[in-house]
C-alpha cells in the first residue's frame, strides 16, 4: 500500500497486470463471500463485458469513449504506440484530436482571432483530426461537440511525449495543458510523459512506457465510469528514462525545480532578413516532418501551419516601408538541465529520477492539495495494491 506519498516497490507483485488481475481474484472471492457492511465491487472485466453485452443487444450504447491528444504532434512515436494499444484492447471508442506539428511549450494557450483547420487523419480504429492549434485548442475543439458527434468522453489522455514535465515545466508543458482543459470542461483526465534522454533514449521506450501505464488508463476508466476517479484534479505521470527498470510507483507532488532558459544571439550574418529560424531540439518547427507528408499538397499545408510557430519571423518591405533604420537582433531560445536542488523525496523530479513512475495530481485550486493528494493516494493504492 502507499502512503500519501509513499511507493510500491518491487517486492510487490511483479507488474501491474498481475496486481489488478490479484485485485480481480478479490473481488471475485467477495462477491462470493458478500459482506453487508462493504459497497459492491466491480471488476474492470466486469464493466466491460456489461457494457459488451449491452451494446451488443441495444445499438444505441456504445463502447466507452476515450479521447486521445499530445503536443508533440500527429507523428509522434508516443502517440502512435499509445493509440494502438488502446485500439487493441477492443474496449473502447477511440477519438483521436492533436496538434499538426509540434507544439511541446505551447503552455495552456488558445488560437483566437485566426481559422484553425482540423484535417482527417488516418489512424487504423481510430476516428482521428490534426488541427493547426495547440493542444488546448484540441481539447477545448473536441469537447465543443463541433468537430464529433459527441461531447464528453469517459477520459482523456494526453501524451505520452518525449521529455519530462516536471516542476516548472508543467506550466510550459503543452502536454500538461491539454490535460488541464480537460478538467477544466469537467472531464477526468492524465498527462502522460517520458523523461527522455539525449543518447540515451529510443524510440521503443514509448511502447514500454504505454504497456506500463496501460493498467493505470484501464483502471482510470472503469473508476471514471464509476464515478470514483479522483475529483477535482488530473494526473500527471512522468515515466522514467528506462521504463522496463523502474524501480516502482509513487505519488508525488509538483517541485519547484525548472529548466535554465538560455538565450543566445544569433548571427545576422548566418540568417539574413526572410530567413526562418526553427530550434533543433523541437521547440519550434521540425521541418522533417514535411518530407514524410504523403502529397505536395499535404507538405503545402503543413508548412503554412507550422511557419505560425517561428521563434522569429523576419519579414521585409511590408507595406511598401523601408525598415532599414531599424535595429533588429535575432535570438534562440534553449533550455538547460540546472542541479536538482530540492531534498524532499515525494516530490515528481526527484522521484523521476530515482526512477520511480511519478504520478502527480494537479487541480486548478491551490487551496486543495491537501484533499487531491488524499484522493489520489488512496485511489493509486487501491488500483496497485488492491488488498493485501
């Protein structure tokens, strides 16, 4: 069992597959043994095959609607391994809404005053759009009832996407922000993110960090359906580097640590006025992505949507001015690692770098940490745990 911020170690069943399927063997042993003074328990095996049974003989009642986002983009790994999982599984109606490009510090920020373009795209058992927009807008679209049919799904997932969001991050985070407005629409939610690292990371480690989350979203669904999913926040879980050697599960809170931002002047000489700048390490445009676009006229679009996320857009002769009086000085912006600094263990950098999956509940209210943190802690135990 955990704590308010305890963990669950390895000495626990090994996986979380086989703790929920102890969790199931519990269950069943109660219901075979009822006690009068406990609320019925119901086995996600349970739910599901209700819900089976009952779309099976009434059309009109569907699987359990699951809305997935990111702010790395439409082509991301993390997205892509997530999306499949969640389609294999059978149990649930899959409603894809992210962003074009990547929009991974594009913080909780919405497009007004301008046309967002949402696109069809094709994911195998997915109903899924790309939009030119933000994560939020995704959400805040997708919620609307304008682009589906539907207005509230039974969860939403963000992510999972590469590097973490941790301490300050979290309010750059446009992974985080996709979350956030989903409670904010009055739709439980997580934010799910991999501590990747330079040299060290691969492609692959998305697939291993959707299998070690997947009981988490199975769990987070059935208990949303229930009505017993924490109230008044969301999750973020942060994933460690190597998912395969996490140490374990522990619930976190928010730390004060932040990435150094470095700004760096740029040679006028290197970019001469009408040359765009796009950072390398994707917190502005990717152009790779165009050369995988299917069309030219995919790559057209694409590229018309991503020069809006220019750090610097030099335009010259607007207007039929001259502009040659004015000073212009270019600059790139980049983060930097900077020294953990903070003791506590409990809280989401320190634990993700100890290797444990950090699972952090963040509500819109500061004043109810104390009350999401007990909501969550006993809801993480009893999904990791069960009873002992």
């Amino acid at each position: 069992m955990t704590t308010s911020s305890g963990s669950v170690n390895n000495a626990m069943p090994s996986g979380l597959q086989e703790v929920l399927l102890n969790r199931k063997r519990t269950e069943q042993q109660q219901e075979e043994e009822p006690n009068t003074n406990a609320p019925p328990s119901i086995s996600s095996s349970q739910l599901f095959s209700a819900a089976g049974d009952a779309v099976a003989g009434d059309s009109s009642i569907s699987k359990p609607i699951v809305l997935v986002t990111n702010s790395d983009g439409i082509e991301s790994p993390g997205l892509t391994f997530l999306v499949q999982a969640l389609v294999r599984l059978g149990l649930y109606n899959v409603h894809v809404c992210v962003p074009q490009s990547d929009k991974s510090v594009s913080g909780h920020s919405l497009t007004l005053g301008e046309t967002v373009e949402a696109s069809s795209a094709l994911i195998d058992g997915a109903t899924a759009f790309e939009v030119s927009g933000t994560p939020v807008d995704c959400i805040s679209l997708a919620l609307s009832g304008a682009l589906f049919s539907w207005s509230k799904p039974v969860l939403v997932i963000s992510g999972i996407n590469r590097g973490s969001s941790c301490g300050h991050l979290m309010f750059y985070s446009g992974v985080v922000a996709g979350a956030r407005e989903a409670l904010l629409c009055g739709v439980p939610s997580l934010s799910i993110s991999l501590n990747w690292k330079k040299d060290e990371s691969q492609e692959t480690d998305f697939k291993d960090a959707v299998e070690l989350c997947l009981p988490l979203i199975n769990a987070a669904i059935r208990d949303a359906l229930q009505g017993t999913f924490p109230k008044s926040c969301f999750l973020s879980i942060e994933i460690p580097t190597s998912p395969l050697s996490r140490k374990g599960f522990k619930l976190t809170k928010q730390s004060m640590w932040r990435s150094t931002p470095n700004w760096q002047a740029v040679s006028t000489s290197r970019y001469p006025p009408g040359h765009f700048l796009a950072s390398k390490q994707g917190f502005g445009l990717q152009f790779a992505q165009i050369g995988r676009d299917a069309s030219a006229a995919g790559a057209a679009r694409r590229l018309t949507t991503q020069k809006k996320n220019l750090e610097i857009v030099e335009s010259i002769g607007a207007a039929g001015k001259s502009d040659s009086n004015r000073v212009k000085k270019y600059f790139r912006l980049q983060f930097l690692d900077k020294q953990q600094e903070d003791i506590d263990d409990d809280l989401d950098y320190r634990a993700l770098e100890s290797g444990y999956v950090a699972v952090t509940p963040l509500s819109l209210s500061p004043h109810t940490e104390t009350d999401i943190q007990t909501a969550a802690s006993y809801w993480l135990s009893s999904v990791l745990a069960g009873e002992q």
